[in-house]
C-alpha cells in the first residue's frame, strides 16, 4: 500500500507540473512567435498528456489478479507507455514538418519584445524538468514502475530539449534568425530517440520479452541449492514491476517428496530474496544418477509400483547379478493378484538393469487394518507374560525383557509388544536376527498370538 501510494502521489504531481509548464510556454510562444517554445509547448502539452495516462496506469495496474487478469493489471502501465511513444513520435513529426517549412520560406516571425519572457520560461522549464525527473526516476526504482520511468524520460528529454531552445533564443538575439528553427528540429531529434527507447523497452515487456540477465541470475541462484542436479528449462514473464517464473529443475529421484519440497520451497526464497517475483511455479524432474547403488534403484522403482521393498541384498557371480529383497502387498489380496503386482515390479526391474539377472522377491503381508481390542483377565495374562519371558531367557545375547503389553482383539488374537535390551557393542544384523528368534519363539509358545511387536535398544538407554 505504501509504494502504491507513493506512484499515485509522484504521478499527480507530475501530471500539476506538466499542465503549468504548457499553459507557460505556451502564452510565451504565441506571443513570442518562436517556434522552438512552441515546439516546447506542444512538448509539454504531450507529457501533460502522457501525466494523466500514467496516473491512471498507476492506479489500474495496483489492482489485484481477479479470474480475468490472472497475471493482475500491471501490463496497463506498459500499454500507457507504448500510447506515450505514439504521442512522443507524432509530436516530432509535427515539429520538423514546422521548422522545415520556416526554413524553406525564410520566415523568422519572432518577436524580441519578449525575449527575456521566453528565456525565463525556459530557465523555469529546464528547474522543474530537472525535479520531476529525479523524483520520478527515484520511485520508479523503488517501485520498478514502467509507466513512471516512462514519465521520467519524458521530463529527462524536456531538459535537454529544453535547453536546445534556450540555446536558439540566443542566436536568435545575435541575429541569427534560422536557429529558432533549427533548435525546433533539434529538439524533434530528442524526442524522437526518447521515443524510439520508450517504444522498444516497452514493445519487448508487451511481448513478454525476458529483461536481459534475468533468467541467467535466476539461474545462478537456484544452482546454489543443494539437491538441484541441473535446470532442465526456465521461463521469465515480465507484468510491469513484477516477474513471473516457470522452471523444471532436475532432483535425485531417490529423494522422498518431503525433501523435493523442501528443495522447491529454498529455491523460490532465495529467488524472492533478490527479484520482485508476482508468482514462482517449479516443477521437478527425477532422474537417474551414475552413483545410484542396486538398493537405491529397486527401493525407487519399488515406489513408482507403490510397494516398499525393503532388506534387499545383491551378490554378483559373474557376469550375473542376483537381486533379492521383500515387499509388503496387501493382505487383503490374493495370491495370484499379489504375483500379478510383484511381475510388473520385475519386469521394470529387467529393463533398468543391464545384462543377466535373478530376482527373487518375498511377499510381506501388510497390515493397515484398525481394531479394537481389550485387556486380557488376570491369569491369561499372567500366563500369556510367564511364557514371554521364558521364550527370551532361551536365546543368547538378549537381555532385560520389559514394558510388556498384551491385548486381546476382537477376533480373540494377541496382540503383544514388548522392549528388550541389548550390549552396545551388538550389530544391529545380528539384533534383527536374534529378535526375529525370539517373536518366532513366541508364536510357537502362544497359538492363539496374532501380532507381536519387538523394540530393541542398547542395554543402558
């Protein structure tokens, strides 16, 4: 609200200053008969003009996006600046077509009375260009306002423009009647090339033409975040003082989709940190890369099939390569539905490898249903907790068996989870092989045993 505020208030001031300048020059030119203030006059009557068209480009473009205008308003101020270098080019014909014919008929029509009225004007002229035009530059640049720098040209040139008049009356004064028309078709020149910049800066926003050095910084900043391999395309659209950003970045495809956003999300902050960005959309490609083991890739491709293959273990004889490992298929299914979904897993499998290979993969049922159960009477759970305990005392190594928990579902199953300890020093292969030992143990002791869950940790924790 504030930087809209501040272009709403420098554009009407400078809308008061251009109306002042044109009523000065031109009485001054009329009764001076010059056609350089003239031509200064009509120059002023334009940016008074161009003035009002930026204050209303001001306050169109501060308008949000609405389900028209999805990018927002802001192209109003590049349009209010391609119908100021129309105006800026007929202005310069205008004048040219006047001095031109001056010349040729040998026509001075100046009236010295009020010479130092139109060196006045002039002086005034060139000071109040001189202030606009810094003012208007200042909150252009704070607010990367087309439409303001647009205006601030326009006060840029007067000066010079300005001063080229200036610069006749005094020849004029010595005597040299022609170089009130030459100043005139001088000051045509300026316009024109003020225009010819206007115009081209403006032309390329409208066609969406990336601001030059835009997409390579942009590049540049998103190569710095860790994850990204490479950028696979990026696209800049310029709306007045805002960009808006597509890009395709290429990740790891092994990441979880959690660290893909993230990566998205530092990506797009480090962007805003330094650009005006209206909106920033980043897709991800996930690609393949030469450091990738054999786990990584079945774990990955096991993902795109929505299974979770796990304790998967390679050995490699020759030329050929075994692969296995298991993955939880619904229980619910059947068996010949769970081989079905397991094939189209091998055969991606077979593609993504190269040369000889055997698979062989086993199927975990996977349990996501949701029961209630209840606590057990005393003495089934006394009994139920005694056999538990006798299990773990047959097996080497395990050690402190606690935090036992036994329910009873309603299909009159155990459902049982226990914690056990172990020396630090054990590695966790062998934990995973002794705990296994001990739930197999407990299935054998209690029948009716539905679910048993084991949590190992270090003796001491």
């Amino acid at each position: 609200m504030e930087k809209s505020h501040k272009k709403q208030q420098v554009a009407l001031s400078s809308v008061l200053a251009s109306l002042l300048l044109t009523v000065m020059k031109l009485v001054v030119g009329m009764m001076t008969g010059s056609i350089g203030i003239i031509s200064e006059a009509a120059h002023s009557a334009l940016d008074f003009g161009a003035a009002s068209l930026t204050l209303f480009a001001v306050k169109m473009s501060d308008k949000p996006a609405d389900s028209k205008h999805h990018y927002g308003h802001a192209k109003v101020e590049s349009v209010s600046a391609l119908i100021e270098t129309g105006l800026l080019v007929v202005t310069s014909v205008w004048i040219i077509y006047t001095a031109v014919e001056r010349l040729l008929a040998g026509k001075t029509e100046i009236d010295v009375t009020w010479y130092w009225y139109a060196v006045a004007i002039m002086v005034i002229s060139i000071v109040v260009d001189f202030s606009r035009s810094r003012a208007l530059k200042k909150v252009a640049k704070e607010t990367n306002s087309q439409a303001l720098e647009a205006d601030a040209l326009h006060f840029s040139s007067d000066i010079l423009s300005s001063a080229v008049v200036l610069l006749g009356l005094v020849f004029v004064s010595l005597g040299i009647t022609w170089a009130d028309a030459v100043a005139g078709i001088a000051v045509a020149i300026l316009v024109g090339w003020a225009a010819f910049s206007l115009g081209k800066k403006t032309i390329d926003v409208l066609i969406d033409a990336a601001p030059e050095g835009l997409a390579e910084g942009i590049e540049v900043i998103t190569m710095t975040v860790g994850g990204v391999i490479a950028i696979d395309k990026i696209r800049v659209k310029p709306t007045g003082p805002q960009v808006f950003i597509e890009m395709a970045v290429c990740v790891n495809r092994t990441l979880s989709v959690e660290k893909v956003q993230t990566i998205c999300a530092e990506i797009e902050k480090k962007v805003r940190d330094k650009y005006s960005v209206g909106d920033i959309t980043i897709n991800t490609r996930p690609i393949a890369l030469n450091s990738e083991t054999i786990a990584e890739r079945v774990h990955v491709i096991g993902l795109n099939h929505n299974l979770h293959a796990h304790n998967i273990s390679t050995n490699l004889t020759g030329e050929k390569t075994h692969i296995t490992f298991d993955v939880e298929i619904d229980q619910q299914l059947t068996i010949k539905q769970a081989h079905n979904t397991v094939n189209a897993l091998e055969e991606e499998l077979r593609r993504e490898f190269d040369g000889e290979l055997d698979i062989c993969i086993h199927l975990d049922p996977l349990r996501n249903e949701e029961r209630s159960s209840g606590s057990l009477q005393a003495e089934e759970k006394e009994r139920a907790y005694n056999t538990i305990v006798k299990a773990s005392q047959s097996i080497e190594k395990i050690q402190d068996v606690h935090d036992i928990h036994i329910h009873k579902t309603d299909k009159e199953k155990l459902f049982i989870t226990l914690h056990c300890s172990f020396n630090d020093e054990v590695l966790l292969e062998e934990v995973h092989s002794l705990t296994s030992q001990l739930e197999g143990a407990i299935y054998r002791s209690l029948p009716n045993a539905g679910r048993v869950i084991i949590h190992a940790e270090p003796l001491f924790a």
